[in-house]
C-alpha cells in the first residue's frame, strides 16, 4: 500500500513518518521509504548521519535511466524522451514491486537498516544552487510520481513518501497515488490551515485523508483539534524522549518508544491497511490517465513535440495481477 505524510513546514511530518517507517520495520514489512520532501531529512531521522544521507543518489539525476527502464517495449511510448511525470504504464510498460531487484532501486535505493528489519530508502535529491531561478521542485518529484504510476504494490508491501510540506502536493495528480494520506497538525490555527486547504482541493478524487495531531500538551490542544477536524482526526501524538534522543544523535532501541506512541503509530498502520482494502485499480489508473491528459494538454506536448495523449492505452489496467518483473 502507499503512504504519505504531508503537513506544514515544522509540523513533525518528517520525524512522524520516520517513526512509522520503523514500526513497519519492527513488524518485517516490506518497505520502500522515499523523501520527497524539498528538505531532505528523512534519511537522517532514519539513523544515517549527515554524510551519509547527502551521499544518497538522487532520483531526479537518474530520472532518464528511470524513464528508459519503464517504457519497456511499450509501443505508444517513442521514446523515453516523450514520457513526463504523468505517463502512464500499457501494454509493454516495465513494472515496479516493492520487493524485486531491478534497475531503478540499483540506482536510486540504499538499503537502511533498522530495529527489527530493514528498509529501502529513495530520495528525491535536493535543490541545488544549479536550480535556483531555472527549475522547480515539481521537476524533481516528477521522478517519485513515474515510479508511484508503475508500482504495483499488496497488502503487505508499504511505500511511504514523506512530502513536500504544505499545498504544493497538488502541482501535480501524485496527491491521488495514494491509499492514505496522513496530515500532520499542530493543534493551532496555522496548524489546521493545510488541512482545510487540503481537505478542500481533495475532496473530488477520492483521497483517504487522516489527521495526526503533533506536539499535543493535554486535554485542551486534543479538543481543538477535534473542533476544528472533526473525525478525520485519528490519533495525537506528544512529547517523546526517544525522539528527542534520537535527534540528538542518541538513538535507542525502537522497542524503548513510549508505549502511547507505539499504540499510534499502530493506528496508522491500520486505518492505512483498511484503505487499502478499499482501493480501486480502475478508478487508481483513470485518475492517472486524467492527469496525464491534463498535463499533456497544458505543457507536455509543446516541451516534447509529441501528442501525449497517444500514450494512453485505452485497454489497460493497473492491478496486482500485473505485477510479474519483465526481463531488463
């Protein structure tokens, strides 16, 4: 199943996807965690160092590798060239599994290991001063959202993407590639602010979308979050001394996290896996098309030269049944 955490800058989004990334970790689950946040922290609030994280391969620097490796023999794709973001996978296209080996995850995952398991770890990479003034961050995260659209995942597979805080998920359809969707938000006005705005431009495409309430003190800070999120909000999180060890470089033992967040973090898992239960491939691969004809229309045809609605396989449906490796 996939995953994101979303917020407002400095909600906690990050340390609160690390920590459920580790629960799954605990539990054996099959996970790929991926950073697309334009600060890229998650690998440290992982347990790598500095270095190490900065050392991580970005996906945007392999996204022609990336495209190339997905078209397969696709005949409605010309070229890697021609395929943005939205492309969609058809008859031909190479697919992606949580738990496979395969060209992508040589070049854009390292292994993190962790209490109880390990993890595949994706970053985005982040902006760099070559960027500034020419591109967007989107162009970065384009590469996340090609993979989310040919990776055929199960119920005991997890992909979790910490993204780009606030409303800037919504440049693009990746905020539909999702079974569950988890704001995280303080419990102030500008807290709750995302997820009005969210709730708002979500509310036609289906998405599943909880709240985390973050840094909550007590009874007062729970009672505003429920007034002003009513039941969407699922579970609230406090102050925690391994978290503040861990960001101090003194990382514990997961199995040490309080006993209250531990039971979190297990509502998450479980509001995330009864999402999934629900998850409908054919409606998962119109909207994908859907945003595909709308970003084809809008600039992807002038920048390619290409009609990118002719990508579109009008007979193919994503699902798990697709999900064999093709070979390389």
């Amino acid at each position: 199943m996939k995953i994101a955490f979303v917020g407002k800058g400095g909600s906690g989004k990050t340390t609160l996807s690390s920590l459920f990334i580790r629960h799954l970790a605990a539990g054996q689950a099959h996970v790929i965690a991926v950073d697309a946040d334009i600060n890229q922290h998650l690998g440290v609030a992982l347990g790598l160092d500095e270095s190490q994280a900065a050392a991580l391969p970005a996906m945007g620097a392999h996204l022609p590798l990336i495209k190339e490796y997905l078209r397969g023999t696709n005949p409605r794709i010309a070229s890697a060239e021609t395929m943005i973001k939205t492309t969609p996978p058809g008859e031909g296209s190479r697919l992606l599994r949580v738990v496979e080996d395969n060209p992508v995850y040589d070049a854009c995952a390292r292994s993190v290991p962790l209490d109880g398991g390990g993890v595949r770890l994706m970053a985005t990479g982040p902006f760099t001063e070559a960027d500034l003034g020419v591109a967007c961050y989107h162009s970065k995260v384009g590469a996340v959202e090609l993979c989310l659209n040919h990776l055929v995942d199960g119920p005991d597979e997890y992909v979790v993407v910490d993204m780009t805080a606030g409303s800037d998920s919504f440049a693009s359809g990746m905020f539909t590639r999702f079974d569950m969707t988890f704001l995280v938000a303080e419990p102030t006005r500008k807290g709750v602010s995302v997820y009005r705005q969210y709730k708002e431009y979500a509310r036609d495409f289906g998405v599943a979308l909880r709240v985390v309430g973050n840094k909550v003190q007590g009874p007062e800070d729970v009672d505003f979050l429920r007034d002003e999120v009513g039941d969407d909000l699922l579970v609230t999180v406090g102050h925690s001394d391994w978290v503040r060890a861990m960001e101090k470089g003194r990382p514990q033992r997961f199995e040490r996290l309080e006993m209250e967040n531990r039971l979190a973090l297990r509502s998450l898992q479980r509001a995330a896996e009864g999402s999934y239960e629900h998850r409908d491939w054919e409606r998962y691969t119109r909207q994908m098309v859907h945003f595909h004809l709308k970003n084809a229309e809008s600039w992807g045809n002038a920048k390619t030269g290409a009609d990118l609605a002719a990508q579109v396989d009008p007979s193919f449906t994503l699902g798990e049944s697709l999900g064999t490796p093709q070979p390389v």
